[in-house]
C-alpha cells in the first residue's frame, strides 16, 4: 500500500515536470512564431517600399465586343451599305478584343502614361496611316501625360490619342456607345484618332478647354508638310447639362498644303432624369477645292443626329438613334452628292457589372441608290438586324 502511494506520489511529480516543460516549450513556439510572423511582414513591407510608385499605380483593364448582323436586303456579296466598321453581314464577328496599360494621372505634378492594343475585325479599321502591326490589330492610343501645376492644373498629352470629335466613341472599357453600330456621323463626318500634342485645362467645374497640334486625321506619320490644329470648349452651366464645341482643320491631302479641310463639331447632353438621357450632334465641314460633284468647288458635309436613352431600374434600357447626313461634295460617303438617313433601336441586358447584350434593329434609307438586294439591283434602303455582346473590365 505504502508502495502504491510512493508511485502514486512519484507519477504527479513527473506529470507536473513534464507539463512545465511543455508549457515552456509552447510559450518558446509562441514567441519563435512572432518573431517569424514580424520577419515576414518586415520583409514584405521592405519589399514593397523597394518597388517604385511609379509601377504599383500602373492599371490594367479589358474590354471584348463580339457580334453578328443580317442585312435582309441579303446583297450577293454580303456587304451591308454605308457601314464602315459593321461592314459584312451573315457572319459572327469577333469586333474586337482591348487591353489597356496605363498610369493614370490627375493632379498637378503627376506623370504618366496610357497604351491601348487592340485586335479584331475592327480593330484594323481604326489604324493610322504610318503606322501597322497587323491587318487585324492596333496600337490605337499610346500617349504620356504630365500635369503642369499652373493653377489648377494644366495637362499635356503627346502621342497617338482618340479623337475629341463626335458624341460616339471608338467603345472600349471606360465607354460604349448605346448603339451597336456607329452612326454615320462617327463613320464619315470626323476623323478618329490623332498623333500630335495637346494641351487641356480647367478652370473649374464648369468650364474646359483644349487645343492640340497634330499630324492631322488618322495620320500617324504626316502626308504633307502642314500640321492640323484642333480645339474644344466645354460648358456646363448646370449638372443635367453638358455643351461641347469641337474644331479641327488643316490640309488632309497627300502633298497638298493648300487644300484645307475645316470641320466644326457641336454636341449637347441633357439629363432629364435617371430614366431618360438625350442627345444632340452637329457636324459642318468643308474641304477647298476637292468636291468630286462639280470640279473646282469646296466639297462640303453636314448631318444631324439626336439620341435618347430610355433606363429602368433593372438591368434593361433602350437606346433610340435618328439621324441624317448630307455630302454636297461626294468625298465623304464615295456615292457622288446624296442624303442618308437612318433609325436605330438598340434594347440591352446588363448582367452583373460586367456583361451587356445588345440585340438591335437599324433602317436606312437614301435619295440615291446605295444599297442593292438579293438579285443585285440598287436599292434606296436597307434593314439590318444584330445582336452584340460586350464584356467590360
């Protein structure tokens, strides 16, 4: 019994031994863990201190459109008349795939940068003269920025840069149009890109202004010895209300410095209310001497376009599109002198942030006979039917 009692006595001994031994040795793992843990995070904070601000700000997004349209006047060669980007019916269309690099800036004494690659059956369309990297690609903006701290902060772009001219967008991730094919404005009425310089400044909120010097339209390399200058006011006297009037002119031709083409480009938005948005765009332009109609004489163009967009508070809206458009001159639509118009009804699904489908209906009609049909005759109006989907990073 005595015995019993000595082991019994001898076992909590080394029971209570072996616990502090234990617990000494979890309270040492404890603190070896810290110690680890605080190396860890000194040295990802090192090594992210190491990295420049430069590359941490730099961002990157994405942007994917593909289509199919029908041309129910169903053309032999099936083409689809007056269409500059959605040219070729009864096929599915990979319009185009967008990735853009950039550094955004937005105060005084920043710099950056901003490359946009493009490529897709659109893609190539938007090219400048000069400059190629395939049939179906292209580098369709590469800019630096900088911020001058002069007052509130003036901004200069040099590079390659979309146009300011015209209420629709060459679409990418930050902005698509509520149609799914251009008007006839965006496709013949204004230039698309430019390479040059420009200079933007704001004095406040409600007024804006830029000018810029450049190669001319869509012209990465110049073709004369003359540069074109562009500008822009930017008016909004009242936050439902936004006026914008764009100028470019300079001589476009080959070899030609005398030949000046002027286009003066107005537009005006108005936010009647979270359901309804609308639209107006103005073009006027001119060009010395090159009218393909009647020898000698300025070849002009004028058109008008008006845009509503219907929204509800779910994922669906509408986008409604009326416009005309006149070439006095025959160097715009390449048809001889003629008037076009058209009416466009767009309805979109947005699912997520992300994902829109856009099926869409289009009729054109025109004093002359631009389109043809199935047996190949010429035809003064064509109906074409879509549908588009685009994913926006």
């Amino acid at each position: 019994m005595e015995r019993h009692r000595f082991a019994a006595f001898g076992l909590l001994l080394a029971l209570t031994a072996g616990a502090q031994v234990a617990s000494a040795q979890m309270v040492a793992a404890v603190s070896d863990t810290s110690k680890t843990t605080a190396t860890t995070s000194d040295s990802a904070a090192k090594a992210a201190e190491a990295v420049p601000n430069f590359f941490r700000d730099i961002q990157a997004n994405a942007f994917a459109s593909f289509g199919y349209i029908n041309n129910l006047n169903q053309p032999q060669d099936q083409s689809i008349g007056l269409r500059y980007f959605d040219n070729r019916a009864n096929t599915f269309s990979a319009d185009l795939a967008e990735l853009v690099v950039q550094k955004a800036v937005a105060k005084p004494g920043e710099a950056g940068f901003r490359i946009d690659l493009t490529a897709g059956t659109f893609a190539g369309l938007t090219q400048s003269a000069g400059l190629r990297i395939g049939d179906n690609a292209d580098l369709q903006q590469a800019f630096v920025s900088y911020i001058a701290p002069l007052g509130t902060g003036l901004r200069i772009d040099a590079g390659k840069f979309v146009t300011h001219m015209g209420y629709e967008l060459i679409e990418g991730y930050d902005g698509y149009n509520d149609n799914y094919s251009r008007s006839l404005l965006f496709n013949y009425a204004i230039p698309l890109t430019h390479t040059g310089i420009k200079a933007s400044y704001s004095p406040n909120t409600h007024i804006g202004l830029m000018a810029m010097v450049v190669n001319g339209w869509d012209l990465a390399l110049d073709n004369n010895a003359s540069k074109s200058i562009g500008a822009q006011l930017m008016l909004k006297p009242a936050d439902p209300v936004a006026l914008y009037v764009n100028y470019i002119g300079g001589p476009e031709n080959s070899d030609d410095n005398s030949s000046i083409r002027h286009v003066v480009d107005l537009i005006g938005t108005f936010t009647v209310s979270p359901m309804l948005a609308l639209g107006v765009n103005a073009d006027f332009g001119s060009e010395g001497g090159t009218s393909a109609v009647t020898a000698g004489k300025d070849a002009k163009w004028s058109g008008f376009a008006g845009y509503a967009k219907i929204s509800t508070s779910g994922p669906f809206s509408l986008g409604l599109r009326a416009e005309t458009f006149k070439d006095e001159g025959g160097t715009r639509l390449g048809i001889g002198e003629a008037r076009v118009n058209e009416f466009t009804i767009t309805p979109a699904f947005k699912f997520g942030s992300n994902f829109v489908v856009r099926p869409e209906l289009r009729y054109d009609t025109s004093d002359s006979e631009p389109f043809f049909d199935d047996k190949g005759l010429a035809k003064k109006n064509q109906a074409t039917v879509g549908i588009n989907a685009i994913w926006v990073y």
